[in-house]
C-alpha cells in the first residue's frame, strides 16, 4: 500500500549529507472484535494500524446491554438479585453481596454474624475463581494453553463447593438483601479447608509455569504501563490500580463486612521484572490476590467455626421488603475493582433508580490511551490484562 | 501436488542414471526397474511413486495429531481422544472426513484463483520434500546429489503459498499472518541454513542419505553422530537447526503466523473443508520432515548406539530396523515440539526477529566457522 516514495535530503549531525528514502504507506483500519478471540466476549476495539504498530484504538462497547438499570426500577428488591448475577458472571458472589448491602444500608437491616462470615468466605471463594480466569485467560492471551486448563482445575472445584452450597455454578443469587439462602451444609467448611490448603499448593505451579516463564516476563514487562497518576486521572480501581502501585483496596480502605476483623495484605505492583504499572504487574497482583484471599477464608472459616452456632443466619429482616425513601451508595471490592451501587428508593417494594458503577467499565476507558504506539500482540496483552468482562461493562 | 509427480519422474531418471551406484531394494527398486520400460514406464513409476508418498505424508500428519491431542491432554489433566477406534487412534481420520464433506467456502471478494492454488502450492512443496528425505540407505525415492540444497528449496515453496492464501482471502487478519510468516520465514532461512553448511562442510557431500551412512561406527556406534563427533560447535549448531525449525514449521513459540489469540487464525482465516486441512496437513508433515532432516545431518542419521552401521544396510531386515530407527528419532523429535507447544507462550514479532538476528545467526556463523578449523585441523 506504497503511495509514493522520494528521496529527502538533510544534513546529519556530523555535517554529512544524509539520504533518506520517504516511503509512506497507508495505515489499515481494522475491526478487532466483536467476534475475536481474545477481546474476552463481545468488545470492539476499531485499530489503525501502521504494520504492526496501532497508531489509534477506539473501544466501543454495548453488544451486549441488558438494561440491568432499568430492570431494577420494575422489579421489587429481591426479584433483582438474579440480574446481578449477570452483570460480572465470573463473580456473581460479590454481585450479590454488593447489591445486598446497598438495600441493607437503605433499608437499615442488620444481618447475623454467621450469615456474614460465609459471606466473606463466598467473597473471597469467588475472588479466587474470578482471578483464576483472568491468570488462564491472560496466558492463553499470550499464546499458552495450558495454563488455563490448571486454572480450571481449581475453578472446577471452587464451582462444585458454590454447589454444593447453593445449588448453582455460575449464577448464585445466594447473597440477598438481608442475609444469604442458606446455611453452608454439613462438611462444607471442611472441604473449604482441604481447598486452601491444596489451592497454595497449586499454586506454585502457576508461579512456575507461567509467571515466571522467560518468554511471558518478556511479553508482559514494560508493556501497557500505567503510572499512578494516570490510573487515578481514568478511576481505575482494583488490580489495575494496585498493579500501579497506588494501595488501595475497599476492603482495606473502608472496611466492610468483617474485614476489618481480619488481616490480610494489600499487594502493588511495584515494577519487579520492569516498570511499575506493566502488565506483569497487574497480572501479579492478582496472583498474589488469591493467596490474600486464601489467608481471609482461613480466618473466616476459624471465626466462623469459633463464634457461631449452625444455623443462625437470620437477620431482623421482614418477609415483604419496603425500603423507606432514602439514598444510599455502597461499593464492594470486587475482583476486577470497585463495583458501586447507588440506591434511589422511594418507600415502594422496588427501587426508583439504580445506578450501577462497574469496575470493567471504568477500566476500560484507560485503552483508549494505552493502545496507540504499542504492537497488535501488545494490544492483546494490555486488554488482557486489563482484565474487563464485557457482561459488566456493557451491564 | 502435480509438482510431487513431476519430481517423481525426474527422480526415477536421476536415480536410473545413476543405477551403477548399489542396487536398491523395496519400493526404489521396483521404480528404477520400471524406469528402465521408457515413458510409460516412467510414467506408471511416477504415478506409484506419488501413491506411496503421498501415502506416507497423510498418515503421518493422522498419526501426529492424534499424538498432539493425546499429549496435549495429557499435560492438561484431560483426556484428548479417546472414542474412536483404539485410543482414539482414528480420530484424525473422522475429522478429515468431516472436513471433507464440509461445504467449501470461498469469501464473495477474495481472489478466486489464488485463493484455490494456494494450499495446493503449499502442500505440493511438502510433498516433493518427502520423496527427498532418506528414511534409509535404499528408502529414498529421489537420491540426487543435490539432497539437502533441494529439500531447503523445496520447502521454502510453502512460504509462497502462505502469502498467497493471506492475500487472496481479502481479510486483514489473513494479510496480517501473511506477512509475519514472510517475515519469519526469511528470517530463519538464515540461521536453518547455516546450520546445513555446516552438516555440508562437516562431510563433504549435500546427500542426507551419505550424510546418515557417514555417521556409523566410532564409539559405542554414537561415536561418529555429528552432535558428538563436534560437540563444541554441532551440538550448539543442532539446538539453533531445532529452534529455527520450529520457526520455519510456525510451530509454538513462533506460531506468530496462525496466532490465534491475535490473528484470529492468520493466514488460514478464510478457510474451511478441504482447503483448509491442506493447511493443516502441511503442518504436521512438515514437522516430521524437519525432524528427519535434523535427524540425518546431526544425530546420527539412522545408526542407533551398540548396532555397527554395517548391520543397518544391505537386506531388507536391516533396511526396516533402519526405518524404525529413523521413524522412532523423528517421533522423538515431533514429541519434543508437541511438548514445548503446550508449555510455553507465544514470542512477539520483534522478539522473534530480534532473536534470529542478534543470537542465532551470529552464534550459527561462530559454529561454522569453527567446525571449518575443526574440519582442518582433524
């Protein structure tokens, strides 16, 4: 696609005259997406690309919206738990449990201990599964296969204890407004142990597979980086955020649930094979996320087994929920960031408005600056990294 | 795959001419003998020469994805294929038949002509490679003195056909894998080449086949195997010779071209049924290829350790336990490539180019020179 060439002449440093043979070509607009197989579901990132190099990516976005909002506001407090199962699936727990605690803060319900120790522990459960997707996804991202399928090997599991607990894999609807479905049946804790303590294990064999491979330190590092600053200009939250070294986390920042009951750490990115905020960064903040996450479920189970009986999980919740005309904004640390909900209720069974605030979608907005300079299989590996779930963004 | 025929007759010719040099036994045997009936002759030769080929390419491509599936699964806690037939043995064989029967695709604005050449370009360089390749000292189809020279040609043809099938789909991703591959291909022709002249000056001669007979006797019969005859300067030249390899089968790490998670497929994109297992079975075909070709100029041909090279030629016994020896090695070898693909990510572009040029070809010209002085001085 030459459209021309000719030869210019400067002087070079040195006083020498210098040749140089102008060749432009065109750049090639190129549709990645909606159906391509790492833009992780239905994204559409319209490239210009120069060869290899992008020079412009625009993200579009809304293939899949289901207008989870407007659903709210004509269906009553509990009829909506499920559609927010589906907004992140790959962590309908901590949907869940952010919807819930936006009515309950409304509503002014409280809910038992027991009833919030296991929500924690299905948190954290579903941090876990959540992050095993992104650490297999990432990798497949970056051209190895098997990763995720050890990856699926644990999420198989965790699925089967969500199960076990609620009946469902993928869309738990467990946590509602006011406590959770049931209690954990007989033995679940137990089993909850043995998955701790089999999940470090597998653990450092993601470690030696994949993050520390040559190859995948050379393809991540100093690639994508965001600096501080920019993540806070472009409201990132969660790994993207830490990955660039700024500590902050909800659970940390303003405890929610028990969090501040037990301890755990904050991982940030702090550039060790490259630059702080690459995508190495990201991607390891995460990996160490699931170890903090196993450290919380530890503790819950030990509190949980300690200080509760079986059983009561009820709260001083009535059948019928009216929530009196109020406002109320919660936000949840969930795996992918800070998911918000703002609650509008005007003292009727079911929301006025709803106003979600979803952690991919914010994220997102960050490729439009990222992409530009950087080569196609970067681009694969920034949005990968970036670890967005097109259920979520488009909601 | 005329192109396979072709090479078929002027083999027959070559090896007629030349029928003074050892006479052959098996399928070469039977050919020279019906070389010797004039053109028909040539012609039922040529068309026979082309079934066994033929034969053997579509088998072995059956047999390495079934192995790539099984292994596969095996690394990844699953189980692979395992209903049809034996371990699942036959199931490359249904899938080729449901590629088969699959409606044959060609987008609206590609172009037609090139677009149905291309994997029949790409497969006909394969094809003529493998009556090139000795397997033993008389299970060659086309023992010329060209050998290796040839075989590097040969399969450089596929190049050809890659950016053909990238251009003539009209897809961007098509185009996209197109051009990685040019770029990939001549890269590593570089370095795959100077790991050949230096096999070439080691023995003196551009036949695989007098390469693999050169390479019997010494100690413990491994003696003589280049990688241990040389070892400062062939057995570094043999690891650049197996990575470039890789590149040039666009096999993982450097499966830039078919890179899926960036370029949908590459440059296979647009294709489907027939065509597209042309592709497919060029792959796999051209592994075992490679891996011959490695095989006979480093690791010793078909000699195996403890077994004198005179036990290995001459009947026919000895000829089939030098098949099975050769085939056994290239297994080796294929098994090496499934197990590097499922273990490691994909390089970048520059990454790719960065590491032909900056560390294979510099460390490949210090070999040769080097076994040049060894070839002196010894």
């Amino acid at each position: 696609m030459t459209t021309g060439g000719r030869i210019q002449e400067h002087m070079a440093g040195g006083g020498e005259r210098e040749f140089v043979l102008d060749v432009r070509t065109q750049d090639m607009e190129i549709n990645m997406g909606p159906q391509h197989p790492s833009t992780h579901g239905v994204l559409r990132v319209v490239i210009r690309a120069d060869g290899e190099v992008l020079t412009k990516a625009t993200p579009h976005m809304g293939y899949i919206h289901r207008c989870a909002e407007k659903i709210a506001e004509n269906v009553n407090y509990d009829q909506f738990v499920p559609y927010t199962d589906r907004y992140d699936y790959l962590a309908a727990m901590n949907n869940n449990l952010g919807y819930a605690l936006v009515v309950e803060k409304a509503a002014e319900l409280e809910v038992a201990p027991r009833a919030t120790w296991i929500r924690m522990m299905v948190a954290e459960l579903n941090r876990i599964g959540s992050h095993l997707i992104a650490f297999g996804t990432y990798g497949m991202d970056i051209g190895a296969f098997t990763p995720f399928l050890y990856g699926f090997r644990e999420r198989e599991w965790m699925m089967s204890l969500f199960e076990k607990l609620c009946g469902a894999r993928l869309t738990y609807s467990y946590v509602f407004p006011g406590g959770i479905a049931n209690d954990v049946p007989p033995g679940w804790l137990d089993e909850l142990k043995r998955f701790c303590d089999v999940f470090e294990k597998k653990w450092v064999e993601y470690d030696k597979l994949l993050t520390r491979n040559k190859i995948f330190i050379e393809r991540t590092k100093d690639v994508g980086v965001i600096p501080s600053g920019m993540a806070l200009d472009y409201g990132l939250t969660g790994p993207c955020l830490r990955g660039s070294g700024v500590r902050y986390d909800l659970r940390e920042a303003q405890p929610y649930l028990f969090y501040d009951q037990v301890s755990f750490d904050v991982p940030v990115g702090i550039g060790e094979v490259g630059t702080q905020g690459d995508c190495w960064d990201r991607y390891y903040v995460r990996m160490i996320e699931m170890l903090q996450s196993v450290r919380i479920l530890r503790q819950c189970i030990e509190r949980c087994e300690k200080d509760t009986t079986p059983g009561e999980i009820k709260g001083n919740r009535k059948k019928t929920l009216r929530v009196p005309a109020t406002e109320a904004y919660v936000g949840v640390e969930n795996p992918r960031g800070e998911l918000g909900h703002y609650l509008i209720s005007d003292g009727t069974d079911h929301p006025y408005r709803l106003k979600v605030r979803g952690p991919s979608f914010c994220n997102l907005s960050v490729l439009e600056e990222l992409l530009p300079g950087t080569m196609i299989a970067d681009a694969v590996a920034i949005i990968g990294s970036i670890d967005i779930v097109l259920g979520e963004v488009d909601r | 795959m005329s192109i396979a025929s072709v090479w078929t007759v002027l083999a027959v010719q070559a090896s007629g001419a030349g029928a003074g040099e050892g006479a052959g036994t098996g399928a070469t045997g039977i050919l020279k003998g019906l070389a010797a009936y004039g053109f028909w002759g040539y012609l039922v030769a040529a068309l026979l020469g082309f079934a066994i080929l033929f034969g053997i390419a579509s088998a072995l491509p059956i047999l390495f994805t079934w192995a790539e599936r099984r292994v596969s699964g095996r690394m990844q806690q699953r189980w692979g294929p395992n209903r049809v037939g034996p371990f699942g043995l036959i199931q490359a064989l249904a899938d080729g038949i449901k590629l088969m029967f699959k409606e044959d695709i060609i987008p609206a604005k590609a172009d037609k002509l090139l677009f149905m050449v291309a994997p029949g370009i790409v497969l006909a360089g394969m094809l003529s490679a493998f009556a090139l390749i000795p397997l033993s000292d008389s299970a060659v189809v086309v023992d010329t003195p060209l050998g290796v020279y040839l075989i590097t040609a040969l399969l450089s043809l596929e190049v050809i056909g890659v950016i053909m099938a990238g251009w003539a789909s009209n897809n961007k991703w098509s185009l996209f894998g197109a051009m990685r591959e040019a770029a990939q291909m001549v890269s590593y022709e570089i370095p795959f080449g100077l790991c050949i002249l230096l096999a070439v000056v080691s023995y003196g001669t551009l036949s695989l086949r007098e390469m693999s007979l050169a390479q019997a006797g010494g100690f413990l019969n491994v003696g003589n195997w280049l990688i241990f005859h040389n070892p400062l300067f062939a057995l570094p030249a043999a690891l650049i010779f197996f990575i470039a390899a890789l590149a040039n089968t666009k096999r993982a790490p450097f499966d830039l071209p078919e890179a899926e998670s960036e370029l949908v497929s590459g440059f296979h994109t647009e294709y489907s049924g027939l065509r597209f297992s042309f592709f497919f079975l060029e792959e796999y075909a051209s592994m075992f290829v490679i891996s011959v070709i490695l095989i006979a100029m480093y690791l010793g041909g078909w000699n195996l350790p403890f077994v004198p090279g005179s036990a290995m030629t001459g009947s026919f016994g000895a000829e089939l336990l030098a098949v099975l020896s050769m085939l056994f090695k290239a297994f080796v070898l294929v098994f090496v490539m499934i197990w590097i693909r499922w273990t490691l990510p994909r390089i970048r572009i520059d990454q790719v180019m960065s590491l032909c040029y900056k560390y294979l070809t510099p460390i490949a010209f210090v070999c040769l020179i080097g076994t040049c002085w060894w070839e002196l001085s010894t």
